[in-house]
C-alpha cells in the first residue's frame, strides 16, 4: 500500500497586550488561496527540522520575533482533510505569549485586536478556529498557572497583573478580593522590597514571578464569561 503523501506545517498564535486590548499578530495574505484575508504566522517546516526548530524558526522569519524572550508552548495539531485547498496539510500550532511585543518591521506583519479579529469573517484557513483555541488555552491556564506573569514585564504590580486578567478573561475584576487571591497563591509572588508611582496614586509594592508552576489555589474565571471584548468600566467580583 501506498505511503500518503502530505505536508507538515506550524502556524503561530502569539499573543500580548497592546493599548489595554488582547492582541494577536497576524499575516495578511498577499497571493492565493484567500488573497486579503488575514491568517497566522507560519509555514512549511524543513526535512531536517524538528517541530520546535520550525517553530524558533517560523517566529523569527514570519513572526518577526528574532532574540525576544517569549512563552511558546504547542496548542494543538489540526489535520482534517479539507482544511488547505492546494493539498492536504497538517498544521501544528504553537501558543506563544509576551509582554510588550513589538512590532514587525514587515509590512504583511501587524498586530489587531483578538475580538476584531474573531468578528472578521475573513480569516485564512482554518485559522479563526486556531486563533479561538489558543485564546482558550491562554484564558483557561490563568486559572491554574502562573502563565499571567508572561505577559507583566519582570517586575510589576498587583494591580498590572489584574488588569492581565481583566484583559485575556475579557471581564473585569475586585481589586481587593484579587489582591487577596494572588498574594495568598503559593509561590506565586515574590515582593522586590520595591515600590512605584506608574499606576499613579500611592506608592505600589512591585512584585516579580516565584517558581510556582501551578495556582494552589486556582484562580477561577468570574461565571458568566463576558465575550472576547475590552473590559467595561464596571468592576465585578473574582470568583
């Protein structure tokens, strides 16, 4: 029996915070298949790579992301047969997180707006539904992980670490009872012995992230979840 023939590719779900919104980098297509619809960094991988090689890879040539300190963790692997047009392709994805990314200096490379991006129609691929999986991934591990200090620079307040989670969960939060959850966390955060006045009003404790890989206990998403959208002004408590 024949041996199937198909190729192997890895698309990019980076994510940061830019102006307060949860954004996403994404490539506009400039040839067919989808000419002008948007789509995720990636591409082929090399006979003499393995996946997370192609991935480096991919994020400093597509992705524009040479030399910058990011999370990248494998999402999910996508393989139904109709999902590429041109052949059969298999892609696996990669998660990428980071604080104040920056932009690429390719023209086909910008960053918009995760709830913009979900409501465009005009999406690549498969590529909407690989976008909404790793959002998923990203809003659900900041329940039971530290993964919300991988978008806070090295060091940070409570307060700039809230408003992470008021930003991916897409829901606003009780700065008290938040407070109290994070700094109660196990290992979660370790105080510098430092203060700042960049939140404005008094003097904040800055904090960096402990060796704490899991939440212990979680911190638990509010119920009902607010959709992919900028927190409103009104505050609600952490559930």
């Amino acid at each position: 029996m024949p041996v199937p023939r198909l190729a192997v590719t890895v698309d990019l779900v980076v994510l940061t915070v830019r102006e307060q919104r949860l954004s996403a980098l994404m490539w506009r297509r400039d040839r067919a298949p989808y000419d002008g619809c948007w789509s995720l960094p990636g591409g082929f991988i090399q006979l003499d790579e393995d996946l997370p090689v192609a991935a480096a890879r991919l994020m400093a040539e597509r992705a524009g992301l040479a030399d910058v300190r990011i999370h990248l963790e494998q999402l999910a692997t996508y393989g139904y047969p109709d999902r590429d047009p041109r052949q059969r392709v298999v892609s696996v994805a990669y998660l990428g997180l980071a604080p104040d990314l920056p932009a690429s200096s390719r023209a086909q490379v910008l960053w918009s707006a995760v709830d913009d991006l979900i409501r465009h129609d005009r999406a690549a691929f498969d590529h909407k539904r690989i976008l909404c999986d790793g959002v998923e991934r990203a809003r659900a591990k900041l329940e039971y992980t530290s993964l919300a200090a991988a978008f806070c620079p090295p060091e940070f307040t409570v307060a700039e670490l809230r408003r992470v989670y008021e930003i991916v969960w897409g829901t606003p939060l009780d700065p008290r009872n938040f407070h109290r959850k994070v700094t109660g966390a196990d290992r979660f955060l370790v105080p510098t012995g430092r203060t700042t006045t960049r939140d404005g009003g008094r003097p904040a404790r800055l904090y960096i992230r402990g060796d704490a890989e899991q939440l212990r206990p979680p911190m638990l998403r509010p119920s009902p979840q607010v959709p992919l959208e900028s927190p409103s002004t009104a505050r609600s408590p952490v559930a």
